[in-house]
C-alpha cells in the first residue's frame, strides 16, 4: 500500500525553545509527535524544515538522527517533472511530510503541485491542524468572514497594481466579499499607500502584520483614516515584515 502524504503546518516566524514557545503554541501535541515519527519530508526550504525538526525532538524524539532524516525541495524552482520522484518513496509505502517554510503547506505554497499528483495516484492525502496567517487575518479583521477570496501578489507596475485594486474592490462591493492580498515585505509602503489613492474612502482596510509573532499588529480602518494617518508620517511598523492586507468596500 502507498504511504500517506501529511501535510504539516510550519510557524509563522522563528519559534524558541523555551517553555510556553511558539511552537507548543501554535502547534498541537499529536502534530508535532506525528512529526517526529517520519523520516521524508517535502519541504520547501530544507533549512527551514532541519530548525524546525530540533524543536520538535526537544519534547518528542525524532524516529532517527536528523543528519539521517531524507529532505527533499519543493519550491518555485522546482521543475513539474521532478515532483514524480517526490511521489515515489509513497508508492513505496513510505510516508511523507509535506512542509512549508511558514504557515500551512498547499496554500498560497508550491506544494499544491504534489498534493494534486498525489490525488491521481490514489495517495491518502492528511492535512494537519496549525497556523494560517490568511485564515488569522479574516478572524482578527472584523470583515466579512462569511464570503472572502485570496489574491496571493498583486501587480508590481503602480498603474496595473491599482487597476487591479480598483478590480478587487468593484467585486467586493458587488459580492460583499472580503479581498485578500500579500506583498513582498519590503514593498508593505507602496501597497498600503496605493490602497489609500485607488480605494473609495470609505472602503474598510486591514493590515495584519507578523501574526502570532511577539510583535503582532492587526488594524482595520477606513481607506481615508489610513491616508490620513501616512500624510501625518505614522506608517504601520510593517517595513520587511510578513502582511496580509484585506479590503471590504461599503
């Protein structure tokens, strides 16, 4: 019988290993044992993955040595033909750990591509319980919850940028539908200022940064509350730091 594919959620930022760490918080008991009972892992960066393996085997053991532990790359570079290989020690009865560099894999993350392959060879497919910065976002934002779509990066050129914001807030007003967006941390600024010139003022802006991290920002105000506050030089403390932005325009 094929392995079983596990997804394994990851921390949203660099997790201590002391008691009470973000890791046995945001992580549940039966996740990280699960962990550390495998030896193959997908993962997208393998770095990321070893770190957060010695924290697991702080409190549970790893099945074998961590040098000893197989971690493949799964990533942006990655080349659809070598996702096959990824697949094989399943087929071979191998169970496998699917995990991202932050946060859940399979969501806004390259693993997708393995888990759909995975469905056409009949592989059991587990997700497991942890941190979501974009399910985190729509609970803390105060928007819609009931309707909301995520639209990973948005243009990087600041005329097809605000076209497409302007795009995303006709639709939401039309669906009441909370839009969801991600930048590259160090363009936070641009993104938040183009939100302020391309939104209708009344239009409801939440900036959610470095969630469940020690210095978590969440706020949700008007389009024209938010460029009223960057014309007075009080910016979000948000410069290369993980941000999920969310409009609902009224």
């Amino acid at each position: 019988m094929p392995g079983i594919l596990y997804l394994i959620p990851n921390t949203l930022g660099p997790a201590s290993a002391t008691p009470g760490d973000s890791l046995a918080s945001l992580i549940p008991e039966q996740v990280r044992r699960l962990t550390s009972s495998l030896d193959y892992f997908v993962a997208e960066n393998a770095k990321t993955a070893r770190a957060h393996l010695k924290l697991v085997a702080l409190h549970h053991p790893l099945q074998r040595p961590l040098q000893e532990i197989e971690i493949v790359e799964l990533n942006v570079n990655t080349a659809s033909s070598a996702l096959q290989a990824m697949l094989e020690p399943l087929l071979a009865g191998r169970d496998c750990g699917l995990i991202s560099e932050a946060g859940v894999p399979a969501v806004a993350d390259p693993g997708a591509d393995l888990v759909r392959l995975a469905h056409r060879h009949a592989i059991t497919v587990r997700p497991l319980v942890g941190p979501s910065s974009l399910l985190l976002a729509v609970m803390a934002s105060g928007l819609n919850g009931q309707s909301f779509a995520f639209n990973g990066y948005l243009p990087q050129d600041a005329q097809e940028r605000a076209k497409r914001i302007k795009h995303l807030e006709v639709r939401s007003r039309q669906e009441q539908q909370t839009q969801l967006f991600i930048e590259t941390p160090y363009r936070n600024s641009a993104m938040l200022a183009a939100l302020c010139d391309s939104c209708a003022p009344a239009t409801l802006v939440c900036v959610a940064t470095d969630l469940t991290l020690a210095d978590e920002s969440i706020r949700t105000q008007t389009a024209a509350q938010w460029k009223k506050e960057l014309g007075a030089g009080r910016a979000p403390d948000f410069h290369k730091k993980p941000t999920i932005f969310l409009l609902l325009a009224q």
